[in-house]
C-alpha cells in the first residue's frame, strides 16, 4: 500500500469514528504530504515544493484537516462546547497516567462544564425492561455471579476457561461495561485485568475512582474464541445479565467503554466518535460513551477525547449528589 492508500485509509478510519480533525500517526509527516502532493497536479505540486519552508519547522496545525462539524445524533442538543476545558486537558498517557497532575487539571477545569449535552434515551426511568428479565428473581450480584459461572445460554462456556461475571462495589455509583472477556481475563475470571485494565485502573483515579468503587463487568460473560466479535446470539443470551446487574446496582452512572458496549446498550449502529460527549439516558440511567482502553492503548490520539469524557462522567455523578 503506497503512501496515499495509507493515509486515505487513515482518514476514512478516523471519519468513520466521527472524528472531523486528525493527527498523523503510522506514517512520516514526509510521507504524508508526500502523498498529497501527488493528489495536485503537477506544476502546483513543484511550485508547493518550491515555496514550502523547512519542513521539519512547519507548525502541526497547518496540516490539520479543516474542521468539519459531525452530524448530530443528540436528540434535543443543548449546547455545551467546553471549549475552556478542552484547552486544558491534562496528558492521559497510554503508557503512564499522571494522575496528580490530572485530578489538578481537573478541579481547575471542574466549572468550565456547566450543562450535558442530552444524547439518546433508551427505555424510560418507569420501563418494563426490567421486569421481563429472567433472572428477575435473582437477589444479589453473588447469586448472579454463580448463575453466569454455570450458565450454557450460548455455546461461549465450552470454549472458555472462566466465566468473568464481573468485580467490584456492589452499590457502585459509576458502573464500567466493556465488550467481552480477552485472553487475561478468561484465565483469571476477572473483568479489565493485564495492560488494558491497568490503564482502566489509571483512569479511573484520574477522576478520584478506585476499582473497588466502581463495578467493572462486561457484555458478555464468556470470551469469545479467538477473541472475535460477540455474534448477535451470543449478545442475546447474554445482556439478561447485564441488565439484571445494572437493577441491582443502580448506579448513577453507566460509562461504556468501547464502540460494541456503547451500540449494544443505546441499540443503535452510529460510530463510537459520535455517540461520544453527551449524556445519554438507559432506562433513566445517565449513560456516558468512551474508548475501550485497550484501543486507547493502540491509538493514543484518543487520550484526550478519553479524558473529555471521563471528566463527563465525574460531572454526572457529581451532579447527581448535589
Ligand atoms: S457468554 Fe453469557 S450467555 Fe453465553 S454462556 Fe456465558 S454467561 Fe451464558
């Protein structure tokens, strides 16, 4: 694949996911512009060349794509654009956390978001969701937790090790639902363990969270061979116990960490950099959508939309106490 193939597949990767403005990453900025000079014609292309300073010296912004508003999916938008706490967002690193210097930021940046912007509404705070399921008699996340480890809903059990029901505060206000055990944490039985959960765990005391304040759990219950995307059946079998969980929890807020947690709980296809940066609403619930860490690991351009939204999320919950 030649440079612009590459950096075509980039951008139309980067436009699927809602994002309107980029930066390079995979390819040399060389290359890159390499590439769009080969789209001009060919005299415009040399006289570029020729007018074009030091390139190494040429300030990132200019090879930025022009803004582009995305489409609106917020039904009854209210206007936010927290443009000051943008500007201040702290470095979510991949690979390390500053976390005080974060939780600083953060205070400092605490006022800048005053109103949510309403995204979609799944269910109504008086839904019959709950009622239909079929663990509704089930009274404790323990006792549900022993039903998923003996569960044969869907074939998912005879591939995998363990069953990961899910961890933490059984009264948590914030509740973390990724996509599907991996390779960690069908050995272990635990939700978000290895370099992905440690992130998680990073994240979370950003915005003054332990593991063991929030409940980490994921879609499904069993990891899927291979690791492969959960197939609809699967996803069927399994959301009762979401869903049950998500009863018994009652948390203030749903943070949904990934493009297929986010699409299964709001029902719908739109890309994840869409459904990003409002409040949803799951059956009353305030539902806030971010990357899965484990794609924050391999892209970390995310690191500041990720911290966007995790700041969101202590906003809501905050909120919610006042
Ligand atoms: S993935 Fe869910 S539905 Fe399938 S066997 Fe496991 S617990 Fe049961």
């Amino acid at each position: 694949m030649d440079g612009r193939e590459r950096l075509r597949a980039y951008l139309e990767q980067r436009r699927e996911l809602g994002e309107s403005e980029f930066v390079l990453d995979g390819m040399s900025i060389d290359e890159a512009l390499s590439a769009i000079d080969k789209l001009r014609p060919a005299t415009a292309a040399k006289s570029s060349q020729a007018s074009r300073p030091q390139q190494a010296t040429r300030p990132l912004e200019a090879r930025r794509a022009p803004r582009v508003a995305p489409p609106a999916v917020q039904r009854d938008p209210v206007p936010v654009a927290p443009a000051r706490a943008a500007d201040r967002v702290p470095e979510v690193h991949a690979e390390s956390l500053h976390v005080s210097e974060e939780r600083a930021q953060f205070r400092a940046g605490e006022d800048a978001m005053k109103t949510e912007t309403q995204g979609l509404v799944v269910g109504n705070a008086n839904g019959t969701l709950f009622e239909q399921n079929p663990f509704h008699s089930v009274r404790s996340i323990n006792s549900l937790a022993t039903l998923i480890e003996e569960c044969t809903r869907c074939p998912l059990y005879k591939t995998a090790k363990h069953a990961v029901p899910g961890t933490g505060d059984q009264s948590a206000e914030l509740m973390c639902v990724g996509e599907a055990p991996g390779a960690n944490e069908d050995e272990t039985g635990q939700p978000f363990v290895g370099q992905a959960g440690g992130l998680l765990t990073k994240i979370l005391a950003a915005i003054d969270l332990t593991r063991d304040q929030v409940f980490i759990t994921n879609v499904l219950k069993h990891r899927p061979p291979g690791n492969r995307n959960p197939a609809p059946n699967e996803v069927e079998a399994c959301s009762p116990y979401l869903v049950r969980q998500i009863q018994m929890i009652k948390p203030k807020v749903i943070l949904a960490l990934g493009t297929f947690a986010a699409q299964t709980l709001l029902e719908t296809k739109t890309p994840i950099g869409k459904l990003r940066g409002a409040v949803h609403r799951y059956y009353g619930i305030p539902l806030i959508v971010t990357y899965h860490p484990a794609a924050l690991l391999r892209n970390p351009a995310w690191k500041r939309p990720t911290w966007e939204d995790v700041k969101l999320a202590r906003h809501v919950l905050d909120s919610a106490k006042s």
